[in-house]
C-alpha cells in the first residue's frame, strides 16, 4: 500500500537508507538535503521504504502546489530494488488531489517517457585515465583547459559568498535563494559531502564552483566567474582538473544541466554524455 506521509511523521533513517541504497540515489533527495532547499516537502512510501517519492511542495493564496526547489535537479520516485512500470505509474496517480498544480522532476533512472516532457543533463564517467578523457574533449575545450595552464591559474579553497558576490555584480541571473545556498554550503563544507573551490590569477579570485559529494557522483552544482575569468578560460581549467583529479574511479562528474543550448554544448565539449530525464506537470485549475 502506498502511504502519504508528512515530514514530521517520517521515519528519517529508513527514508535515507533507501535513498543511500537505491538504485537511483541522488544527492537532492536525502532528507537533510530537502530539509534546506525545499519550503515544505512529504513523502509516498511504499513497502517499508522500499520504495520512496519524496513531495516538495509550497503554498500560495491558500493554494498548495508541488515545484522543483532551487539545487534540486532530479527527484522522482527511488526504489531499494527494480519497480515496475507499473508501480511507478500508481506513484504517480497517489500524488494527492489538495496540490492544485504539479511541475516536477523525476530522475533518469524512471521511465515516464511516453507522459512526460524530456530534459538534458550532461555526465562524464572518470574510469578512464584523464590523458584518454583529454582525447574525448573537443579541439576548443583542449585549448581552453591550456590557457588556464599557460596563465598560471591555482585553484584554492574559497566561500560560497565569494561565489555569490561574483554572481551579482557579472551576471543577470540572479533568481535564486542565496540563503538557501549558503545553508547548503554550510551544511556540506561540515559534514565532509563536497568543496567550493575557487580559481585565483596572481591572488585575485576569478570565480569558482560549488561540488557536491554523493556515492559515485560529483555535481557541479554552482558557478560563477569574472569577466577576467572567462577571458582565462577559468571554468575550463576548474573543470579539467576536476577530472584530472578524479581519473581513474568509478565516479561520474554530473555537470547538473544542458537545456540552454550553448550551456549544453559547453558540457558536451568535455565529452560529456546526454543523461535524459522527465518533467511531469499537472494543473487542476
């Protein structure tokens, strides 16, 4: 029987026991991730937590409504051994009728294709040595990872304010929870599950990344760079040791996205590879 439980009724080590051991695990999706980057979120379980979906969900004029928080690439439906079709579907129906309206992310591990709408993300698998992955870069982003080498960039440990004060002064985007981010940050830098590094020319910063650390993945989750930074061609050469530095494991670089066109391309010129996952969405008004 599939059960909707709220938050505070969840029994929290058997929620991310089965998100640590489940065939689709993802970072987003463990309870003290959700609890930092999502408003409100509960869970469908299924068997014991065997299978679980976890609900973010927000509320507005009164109205409940499921959407994918900010850092939350891919959720869905995670499950301890392979489901059916068929399962996932009834998952899917038990989303509660009170969310007048669903938009939500389901991973690359569910199979919702003939329903949903088909988003990118871009991996690169580091089991090879980085000489072989180098060989799989396009001619541009082989000579951009060398101008970072010939202009003698370094790459130290920096904050996430660091960061986030780059964000707004080059760039226009800027929606997004800068609280939430530092939380995560915080939460992340103490409990050893990534690094934010930043990538300095002659002591000066020119921008950097926020990885995240999860069983075989390292996420690329957050970025910024100057102006002088992407004149260096900093995020190239951050990225190309990224995977210099991790050659040779069993672990995946997930460059969290490739939607935008020319983002894509940049991700793909790594020799990255398509991960396709889902978007459902759902109104009732």
């Amino acid at each position: 029987m599939i059960k909707y439980i709220k938050r505070q009724d969840l029994d929290v080590d058997k929620y991310d026991k089965c998100i640590e051991t489940s065939l689709q695990s993802r970072v987003y999706a463990f309870s003290w991730y959700l609890d930092i980057v999502a408003d409100n979120w509960d869970v469908l379980v299924l068997d014991d937590y065997n299978v679980v979906m976890p609900i973010p969900w927000n509320k507005k004029y009164g109205l409940k409504y499921i959407t994918q928080p900010f850092f939350c690439q891919q959720l869905g439906i995670f499950s301890i051994d392979k489901i059916s079709k068929e399962i996932e579907n009834n998952l899917l129906k038990k989303i509660p009728k009170i969310f007048v309206k669903v938009s939500l992310n389901y991973n690359s591990d569910n199979y919702f294709g003939h329903k949903m709408v088909a988003k990118k993300n871009y991996i690169l698998e580091l089991k090879d040595t980085y000489l072989n992955l180098f060989k799989s870069f396009s001619k541009g982003r082989k000579h951009a990872s060398k101008v970072g080498v010939k202009n003698s960039l370094l790459i130290k440990n920096t904050s996430i304010l660091s960061l986030i004060k780059i964000q707004e002064e080059f760039y226009n985007y800027t929606d997004y929870s800068k609280e939430k981010l530092e939380k995560l940050s915080t939460y992340i830098l103490e409990n050893n599950k990534g690094c934010i590094l930043g990538v300095y020319k002659d002591e000066v910063l020119v921008g950097g990344a926020f990885f995240l650390h999860n069983k075989s993945r390292i996420t690329y989750l957050f970025s910024s760079f100057t102006t002088k930074g992407r004149e260096l061609q900093a995020s190239s050469f951050l990225l190309s040791s990224i995977i210099k530095k991790y050659e040779n494991s069993n672990l995946i670089l997930d460059f969290e996205g490739g939607n935008m066109a020319n983002i894509g391309s940049f991700y793909k010129s790594f020799g990255a590879k398509i991960e396709q996952y889902y978007f459902f969405k759902r109104t009732l008004l």
